[in-house]
C-alpha cells in the first residue's frame, strides 16, 4: 500500500514485546540490521544478539537485557524501514514506555550510542530498584481511569502504594507498587465489577514510586547523554504531547521511571491531528492492538521482520 507520511506515525514497543528469535531473520535478511546487532554488540562489550536470537528466554526477560534488546531491534528496523522508503517521515513518532527511546532515536534526538547506553543504564538500574523494593503488577480489564485512580488511592497504605501504571487502551490498565497493595486493588477491582484481574509475573514494579530509588543515578545518565531537539514531534508518555526542548526531554525521561504511561491519551493526541495510520517498528504486534483498540478506524501495520515489509513497501 502506498502510505502518505502526512497521516503515518511510527510507534516503538516496550517490555512484553520480546521474545527469542527476535531480529534474526531481519539481520540475516537486511546488512544494515545486521551492522545495528553487531555495533550494538561491540558498544555493551558483550553478545546480546546471542542472547536475543538463543535466548535463555529467562535471561532475555531479565530487564537489564529486555530493555537494550528491545531498543536495537527497533532501530535495526528502523533503519531498515529508512533505507526501504526514505521518503517516508512520519508527523510524529511515539514509544510506549522503554520504546521512547526509540521514538526519541527516530526523531532524530538521540543518537544510538548513547541511546544504547541509557537504556542498559536504565535496565540496570530498574533491577537494583526491583531488588530493593520488591513490588507486582496487575492487569485490569473492564474499568476507567477514574474508578481504577479511586481503588489505587483505597488500596494504598504508607509505605505499601499502588498507582495506575500504564493507560493502555479504554478498558486496558496496568497497576503498579508494592505487593500488599496490588494485591488488594485487584480485590477492590472484582468488586467493582472488572471484567477481568490478572496479576503479573514480574518483581519490578515500573512507573510506581518504588522505582523512585533509581532516579537520581538515571537522572545523572540522561544529563551526560546527547540529546537534541527532535526533528518531528515525539509524544511524551509521561504528559501524551510532544516533547519541546532538550531539558523537557531530560526531566521527561527521568519522570517516566515513577510515572504513568499515558499511552491512551498520546494515541488520542495523535489522532486528534489527523494520524490514521500506526507503524509498530520494532518486535511484535502489541501496540496495533491498542490502536484498534483506542482508535478502531486506523490503519496499523508490523514493520518488524521480513514478512512485514510487502505492505510497506509494495512488495
């Protein structure tokens, strides 16, 4: 199909999207993906491809490894998706969660060195919050944002909090902090009538304050890093409107580690502009759902593996 750049945006998926195998056949299929896995290789001083295309999948799923695994993939495939059809420049780009790196790589804002490095920084230093502050999460279909906000505030105690962590599409939100409260916020969430409540096999509780521990040490990262003001809009996670100046992007950045994801309302913002077609660069097909979910009458489309590419690029 042909696509018009006036209406395209690229999206970048976070954790959940990874899986072993992951880029292969895209490096074995595109010389560029394959330089982008080996300078990837080379910058962290140990084989990460080998970890994404081998596995173990318990290592892969360790967030110190998701995280860089996640992001090279989705510049390998951007990078592909750039040589493929350098005409096509989205109106604006977006990542959910760690796949804002990405989107700030794509836009132009950062460079994949150091983009590279924040994000095992930030892997790492998720773990050591994880470890510190042990916490959970938990899926809960079927109830608003007010109603969840209302339940988070009911469950939360001092010392054991639970916050709304990712908005992912109506319907769809993610809850985040200590286990104890969790675990009650998902008692008052059957009460309150949720289609369904599924705690999360994870340890590390993102975008809750028990990663508040990991922010100072990231904050010191983003500040050394090399960031620009992006050449297209990123829409930020954290306040789901574009990202103006670098120290907006650094205060952002650092923000995310405790904040919600505000996937729901960066979509809306999107559309709103007149966005009517979504690339998921990168591993998976998460973020297409979301869309069709939030925004039924777009186009979405994979671009993450060589079978994606017939759509994009007319064959």
């Amino acid at each position: 199909m042909t696509l018009d750049p006036k209406i395209s945006a690229f999206l970048f998926p976070g954790q959940g999207s990874q899986t072993v195998g992951m880029g292969h056949d895209l490096a074995s299929s595109h010389p560029i993906a394959r330089q982008t896995f080996a300078q990837a290789d080379s910058l962290l001083g140990f084989p990460l491809t080998n970890l994404m295309w081998e596995g173990p999948e318990a290592e892969l799923n360790n967030t110190l490894n998701t995280q860089p695994a996640l992001y090279v993939h989705s510049v390998a495939a951007l990078r592909v998706l750039s040589a493929l059809v350098p005409d096509l420049k989205p109106v604006a780009v977006a990542g959910h969660s760690l796949g804002q790196f990405s989107a700030l790589t794509a836009a132009g804002a950062l460079p994949f060195e150091a983009g590279l490095r924040l994000v095992r920084r930030r892997g790492e230093l998720m773990q050591a919050a994880g470890q510190a502050n042990p916490g959970g999460m938990a899926a809960i279909l079927g109830l608003d944002i007010p109603t969840l906000e209302d339940i988070c505030a009911r469950a939360s105690t001092t010392g054991a909090t639970v916050q709304v962590a990712n908005d992912n599409c109506p319907g769809q939100v993610v809850l985040s902090g200590t286990r104890a409260a969790v675990e009650r916020a998902v008692v008052l969430a059957k009460e309150a009538g949720a289609r369904r409540s599924v705690q999360l096999a994870v340890s590390v509780a993102p975008h809750s304050a028990l990663m508040a521990s990991a922010q100072d040490e990231f904050a010191a990262a983003v500040a050394a890093a090399g960031i620009e003001i992006p050449a297209v809009p990123v829409v930020c996670n954290v306040c789901a409107r574009p990202l103006e100046s670098v120290a907006e992007i650094r205060t952002n950045l650092v923000a995310q580690l405790t904040s919600r994801v505000r996937w729901t309302e960066s979509l809306e913002w999107l559309g709103a502009r007149g966005v009517t077609t979504f690339l998921e660069v990168g591993p998976g097909t998460v973020l297409a759902g979301l869309v069709r979910r939030t925004l039924p009458d777009s186009v979405t489309l994979p671009f993450g593996a060589p079978p994606d590419f017939a759509a994009v690029v007319g064959g």
